[in-house]
C-alpha cells in the first residue's frame, strides 16, 4: 500500500519545505499539502493557516505527518495527528525566535518551545540546531536525525550566459527573501564603493519580502538607483535565469546567533549555477571556504567584488559546482524517507520516478557531510 503524507508547512514559499513534499511523491509516496492563505511568508500567513490546517490534520488519512518549522499553523495540527494516533515528523531549519529582538522573540521561543519534544522525530540541517534542540529544549536524542540542506541540481545545469557580453554591464546577484535574516544592507554599503571603481557595474538583487521598501529607500539614500535593480518576488523556476545572467553571486551572515545555526540554500544554489561565490566566513560559509572567496570582514568585500567583476578567478567555482552536485536534494530526501520507513514501519520508499539528478537515491540514510572547519584544523 502507498504510504500516505500529510505535508504541511508554516510558509507555502519554504524552498526545502518544497523539496520534501517533491522527493517524497517522487519515491512513490502520496503527499496532501496544506495550502497557504495570506501575505506569504509572513505572520499573517501563519495565522491565516492554523484552522485550516487543523481541519486538515482531523479529516486527512496518513501514515505520516510531516511538519516544516514548529510555528503553530504545523505544531498544533501535527498535535491533532499526534492524538490520531498518526507518527509526525518536525522538522526544523532555523533558530525563528533569534531573528527577533525583545519581546517579540520571547512571544516565539514561547509558542515553539514545547512541540519540538513532542514529535515523534525532529530533523535539523546544522549540528548547532541539534545542540538547541536537545540541550535547550529537551529533545530526546534518539529521535532527532540529520537532514542535510540541498539543491535542486537539475534546474541550474544551464550554461551561463552573463549578461556583461552584450550590454558590457558586470553584473553581481544577490538573491534572497528581503525579511529579518537579510543582510543586504551590508552589500549595499559594499556595493557604493564597489560603483565608485566601476562605475557600470550593477548589482541584481532577486526576492521579495517585507523588507523590499526600506531596502528601495536605502538604494535611493545611497544614490544607488542606477546601480541595482531590485527584481521583487519571483517564481523559484525563475531564479535560475537571474543567476545565468550574473558574473558574480554575492552573500553574506552578520556574526549573530541566528547564523550560526543556518545552512544557506542560496548559496548552494549560486554554486548549482556554476558562480564565484563571494562571501564571508560566518557560521557554516566557513565551510565552504575552498569553493568561494572569502573576506573576513565587510571593508574587504568591495575589493573581492571588483576582483570577480574584473574575472580575476582561480576555478574554485568549478569545483563549487561539482560539490553543489553532490547535495541534490532527492538522494536526502530519499535518505529521510528511508529512516522514516524503518522507523516507523512504513512501506519502504521505491526509487525515485523523477529524479532531481543523474545520481541514483539513497537506500540507506547516507547525508552528504562537508568537512567542517573544526575536522580541517584537526587533520592539520
């Protein structure tokens, strides 16, 4: 019998919300989502959600229930499920209440808090995540299990085609949702100094979210208006051609505690793309310090932007895109499903009918591992 998912998710625009819910059908699995209602990816969206998606975790006939982020619209109903008798898996990506100052942070620690612990398994991305969850909020450690970030591989296998050949306009691209865990006025102020040696050169920044105004008002302050060009919300299947189009991807993680606890997509997807990537080394982008350019502090990031815009380059983006190949997210989501079957007696998951990439699923949980920084300074 096919095993049956209620999928749902605290913003219908999570990308690995997304992928789980596509690697699971793609194994053979039968997945309901829960759908959004709301200003996406806001408040309003999660508070718009919690009695629909309560209504579906009452109603819908599953094996399984699959949770992304521990916000009420999916902890309450995967409670619901919980009493159905039906085993729910929580997963979560980020430290929510640390992108909130004051009370506002304390309001969601609060409301997560207890749920975690109450799943009966929890998947995180980032080793410091688990360290919160079994050490702050008292997750047993049997039940929490490593799920890599990923890529989907396959819709950045295009060539590049920067867009500097025909208009001789370097480009660089950052791409991100514009909400609390953006760093983009940071590039902004980067990117003044970067106009003043390279005066044609434009910046491409890719996303919406609330804070797409006050970032058009620092453009405007900054007498940027020219130099970038703020694309707004666009569909994931377009992202793609915005970084084909680019001669440089751009991103960045101030040193506070919410970085240190997440893996960025963006940046897998910018080395999917087959860009230089230039960054700092906050949290896991340390990680990928053979593969992007580095600078460790923001006075250097003009300097290596220019350098990429010039196409000063050693190849470590070759070797990016080879490493962004071996995070495709159907072999991790195949992995998960796998240690969900076993766990929970479920039927096995079959091998995947649309596969993200050439590379065949994993049978077994097998998660790709980066060499942490910790493991580079021991091996030396």
């Amino acid at each position: 019998m096919t095993t049956r998912v209620l999928h749902l998710s605290a913003y219908t625009d999570n990308l690995r919300a997304r992928a789980f819910a596509d690697g699971l059908r793609r194994v053979g699995w039968r997945v309901v989502d829960s759908r959004g209602r709301g200003k996406r990816s806001t408040a309003w969206e999660i508070a718009a959600t919690i009695v629909p998606n309560c209504w579906m975790a009452l109603r819908t006939d599953a094996d399984l229930a699959v949770g992304c982020k521990p916000h009420p619209n999916v902890t309450w109903p995967l409670a619901i499920c919980r009493r159905r008798g039906i085993p729910t898996w929580l997963d979560v990506d980020d430290l929510d209440h640390a992108y909130r100052p004051g009370w506002a942070g304390r309001v969601v620690a609060s409301l997560q808090r207890p749920h975690p612990r109450r799943a009966d398994v929890v998947t995180y991305h980032h080793a410091r995540l688990r360290t919160h969850l079994v050490q702050r909020l008292g997750c047993d450690p049997e039940r929490t299990l490593a799920v890599d970030q990923g890529v989907d591989v396959a819709r950045f296998e295009r060539d590049r085609s920067p867009l500097s050949a025909l208009d001789g306009r370097p480009r660089a691209v950052y791409a991100a949702h514009l909400n609390l865990a953006c760093d983009l006025d940071v590039v902004l102020a980067a990117w003044r100094d970067v106009v003043r040696r390279r005066p044609r050169a434009v910046l491409t920044v890719v996303g919406g979210g609330a804070r797409l105004g006050e970032f058009r008002r620092t453009v405007a302050a900054l007498g940027l208006a020219g130099s970038v060009e703020l694309v707004g919300h666009v569909r994931a299947a377009e992202v793609p051609a915005y970084l084909s189009g680019a001669d440089v991807a751009v991103t960045w993680s101030t040193d506070r505690a919410v970085n240190q606890h997440r893996c960025s997509l963006k940046l897998r997807e910018y080395l999917a793309a087959g860009l230089p990537v230039v960054c700092n080394d906050v949290g896991e982008l340390g990680d990928f310090a053979p593969v992007t350019y580095q600078v460790a502090s923001e006075a250097d990031l003009a300097v290596e932007l220019v350098g990429r815009l010039d196409g000063d380059s050693d190849g470590r983006e070759v070797a990016g895109r080879a490493l962004a190949a071996e995070l495709d997210w159907q072999p991790i989501v195949s992995a998960a499903a796998a240690a969900m079957a076993a766990r929970f007696g479920l039927d096995p998951p079959g091998e995947p009918g649309e596969s993200g990439s050439r590379r065949p699923a994993a049978v077994e949980p097998q998660p790709v591992r980066l060499v942490r920084r910790s493991e580079r300074a021991a091996a030396s």
